[in-house]
C-alpha cells in the first residue's frame, strides 16, 4: 500500500554534524520524510518529516519509519497521508550555502485507501483501489526550508493549484523545482 518509491534528488551539504565538518547527503522523499546521512560512514544523522505523515507511527533508532498498521477490510477505508502523488516528487530541493538551508517543493495531500475499489463515475478522475483524494478536500503544496544540521523547518510558503482545462487534472502549483543560488 505504501508505494513511495525513493527517486527524488539528493543534496550534498557541507555542514557541521556534532561539532565537526562533515559530508552529509540530504534527500526529501514522496514517503514524507527529509533523511540525512554521513556520506563517507553511511552513518544516519536524522529524518523528520517534510509533510503531513500517518502511514508511520515513529523513527526507529536505525532512522527507519516504523509503519502504521493499516485497517483495510472490505467494509473499511484508511486515512493515509502523503496521498498517491507522495510528499514530493521529482521536483529537485536545492541548498543555500548563505542561509544555510535546504528549500524543497512539498504536497499537502490525504488520500483514502479501500481494498474494494470505488464506484466508477463518468467525467470524475477515477485510478481504481488505489488512494483516492478525498471528495471536496483540496490539496496544497508549500515550498519549505529546513535546516541540514537539526532537521528544523523554518518556513513554508504555501501554493494552491488551480483547475487546469480537464475535469480529471487540476494543474499542480507545488510540481516545481527551487532554485537557490549564493553570490
């Protein structure tokens, strides 16, 4: 059910990780989280979320997501978010040597999960037993600033899509990349 494959762009930061200079890889996921790790030890630092998460329930010591056993019976639904489109998606982040900050394009979507697909209207967007976006409820995206060294987010400046000429696919403001540059 959770299927946020792990494709997004990572970025290496030069920063100091407990009071030394280190390499750290930093990668935002369509599971919702923002990981960083020690790029020559392999050695995790830290994952926070860069979304709204339900589908886990905590961070392991290893940094892995502990999962949220999920209710699909065929009377049932789950709430889980990110939805299908993920917490992000391949839009690429980009890092600010000046404002030491990472900044990357996120989604504000819930989805609902049966195990019997819904019933098929004609004219609605229809993608069978997998997440369907709640009816009436709206996604959003943001473009957010977290810092390298301790995961905190600074910021977040949200964007709301408006309906592109179809009746099926809105035209998504969050699906862009951000740029940052350093003079």
């Amino acid at each position: 059910m959770y299927d946020y494959d792990a494709t997004q762009i990572p970025i290496l930061v030069d920063a100091d990780w407990k009071g030394r200079p280190r390499k750290l890889l930093v990668q935002v996921n369509r599971n919702g989280f923002l990981t960083s790790w020690i790029v020559l030890r392999g050695s995790f630092c830290w994952l926070s979320p860069s979304s709204k998460v339900t589908w886990a329930k905590g961070i392991g010591p290893d940094g892995r997501p502990v999962t949220e056993r999920a209710d699909l019976s065929l009377s049932g639904s789950t709430h889980v978010c990110p939805g299908t489109p993920g917490g992000t998606n391949w839009y690429s982040p980009s890092y600010n040597p000046q404002t030491e900050l990472v900044y990357v394009s996120t989604r504000e979507q819930c989805d609902l999960y049966t195990a019997a697909p819904p019933p098929f209207a004609p004219g609605q967007r229809f993608i069978g037993s997998a997440g369907n976006p709640f009816r009436g409820e709206r996604g959003w995206g943001a473009v957010r600033a977290f810092d390298p060294h301790t995961a905190t987010r600074f910021g977040s400046s949200k964007l709301y899509s408006h309906l592109g000429p179809g009746p099926c696919q809105p035209q998504e403001a969050w699906s862009s990349p951000e740029i940052s540059t350093a003079i």
